[in-house]
C-alpha cells in the first residue's frame, strides 16, 4: 500500500505513527499574526503532549461532507504548558479545506490533533542554523530558532508574499542573527528564483552548520539540489516539502508526489 492510500482514521494512524498520542483541543482564540498570517491559539489536556521545537500535528478537518478522518499537519509555534494552550501560525491562502478551518472555524470549535509528528528538528551541535521556505515554514523555523542555545547563529531567508509578513522571532539577546525577507512579487509560488538570488549573496558563516528548509514541493526540490551545489553536506540538510502548488495535499496531509 502507497503512503497516500495509508488509512487515515484515528486508531490507524495512532497504531502506526510511533510516539504519537490523539488530543481533543478546542479552538479558544484566532487573530491575525500579520496579512498572511493567521495564529490560533488551542487548549485542552496537554500534559503528555512534548513536542521538540519543529514538530507539528496532524488535525483532523471537518472537510465537507467528509467522515472525519481528513488530515491537514500545522507545526506547533509554541506550547504553555501551564496554561494548557498551543499556538500555530497558518498561512492564509484562499480556498484548500485546511485553510478555510484555520480561517472560519468558530471560535469554541473541538478539533482532533495527533502528534507529535514530523522529522525535520533542531541539530544541537550545529554552531549556525539557516531556515529558508515560505510562510507555511515560519512557524518551524521561529519555533527552531527560539530553541538555540546562545551563542549559536540563526540565519533566514524567507519569502513572503506582502511586506507586512516581515515579522521576526523572539530571539535571545546572546544569538547572531540575519534575517533576510524576500518579497515574492510577480513570481510564481513554485519559481524558486527570488530566495536563490538572496541566498547567492549569503556568505555561510564558518564552522558547523544546518541548513532546514519548507515550503512548496517544486522550490524545496530546487533548494535542495541548490545546497548540494553549496558544498552543504547531506546530513546537514533538512529539507521538507509542505505543499504543492495546484495540487492539494493527500488526505493524510502530505504533498502529492510523483
Ligand atoms: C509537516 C508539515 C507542517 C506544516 N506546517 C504548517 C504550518 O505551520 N503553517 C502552515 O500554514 N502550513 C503548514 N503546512 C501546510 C499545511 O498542512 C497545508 O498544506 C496548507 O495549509 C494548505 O492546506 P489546504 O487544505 O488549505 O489546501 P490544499 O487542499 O492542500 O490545497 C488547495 C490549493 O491551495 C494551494 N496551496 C496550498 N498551500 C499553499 C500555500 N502555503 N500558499 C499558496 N497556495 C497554497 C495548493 O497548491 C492547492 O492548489 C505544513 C505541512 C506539513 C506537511
């Protein structure tokens, strides 16, 4: 069986995703991060939920006329523990059915969140870390980069579709920092052009570091065969296709591949 016919009903997915636990969380807050940006904020019992900076959850979405075992993933921005709440920061695109939740969904709403999930993580012994995607990655990358431990270096180059997306993380005074937004212009969303034309004036710092990118299917297959290019060794790259563009994503959240 293919990954994307995989079943995508509860107790399948928590019979084979490792770690992973099922949460019911109400959705008790949405406002706008920024243009592009929606944030919500989701509560219920997350005592045993401990995310690594990174990691997301698979939520499933009520999709129209669907049974419920419809799947779209959103990496986790922040957790309070103490306060049982966690945070996402979803991208506001018009029309796919895990957008229209992120932007519709009444306030008060249960959602079914399993997690966490996903492989693209911190490398603690890296000395600099280099994010680079689009908005679907911001939250991974800010949620990455508020774990280095000082004195590291975050390193972005990030493509944004409105000037007003520009908003940083909340970084520790004692981290190196250089951030790079990319205005997306007239370029088309899988045109990987504006962020390698930013990334050929990038001077990589010296000593060990981890590249991690996200985004859209098309720009991270150019991105990584970019940094193959860079001399950035295989191990030191994490690369992840989030979406795709024109094509929606599988039922169980992934991007359709060839
Ligand atoms: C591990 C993982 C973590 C993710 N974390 C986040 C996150 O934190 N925040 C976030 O916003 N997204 C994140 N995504 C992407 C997210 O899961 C969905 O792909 C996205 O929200 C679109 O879902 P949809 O159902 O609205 O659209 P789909 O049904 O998948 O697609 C509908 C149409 O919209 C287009 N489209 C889809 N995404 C975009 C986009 N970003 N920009 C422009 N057009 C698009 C598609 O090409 C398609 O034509 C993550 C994906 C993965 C795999």
């Amino acid at each position: 069986m293919s990954t994307s016919e995989r079943p995508t009903d509860t107790k399948s997915l928590l019979a084979r995703l490792d770690g992973a636990a099922a949460y019911t969380l109400t959705l008790t807050d949405r406002w706008d991060v920024s243009p592009s940006l929606i944030g919500m904020r989701l509560e219920g019992d997350l005592s045993t939920l401990h995310p690594l900076p990174g990691n997301d959850l698979m939520f499933g979405i009520p999709d129209a006329g669907g049974d419920g075992t419809f799947r779209r993933r959103y990496t986790i921005r922040s957790i309070n523990h103490e306060a049982d709440s966690l945070e996402l920061w979803v991208d506001r695109i018009p029309g796919g059915p895990g957008a229209l939740w992120a932007e519709k969904t009444p306030l008060g709403s249960l959602v079914e969140a399993i997690g966490p999930r996903g492989q693209v993580v911190l490398d603690p012994m890296a000395d600099w870390h280099l994010f680079v995607g689009d908005l679907s990655f911001i939250s991974a990358a800010y949620a990455m980069a508020e774990a280095i431990d000082p004195p590291g270096q975050a390193l972005f180059v990030l493509e944004i579709p409105d000037p007003a997306d520009a908003v940083l993380p909340e970084l520790d005074d004692h981290i190196g920092v250089t951030v790079c937004f990319v205005e997306r212009s007239e370029r088309s969303l899988d045109d990987p052009s504006g962020l390698i034309r930013s990334l050929d004036v990038l001077e990589f710092p010296r000593d060990d570091g981890h590249v991690y990118v996200g985004g859209e299917l098309h720009v991270v297959a150019a991105l990584k065969h970019y940094f193959g290019e860079r001399a950035i060794p295989g191990d030191a790259l994490h690369t992840k296709p989030y979406w795709r563009l024109g094509v929606s994503n599988l039922p169980h959240g992934e991007p359709k591949k060839d």
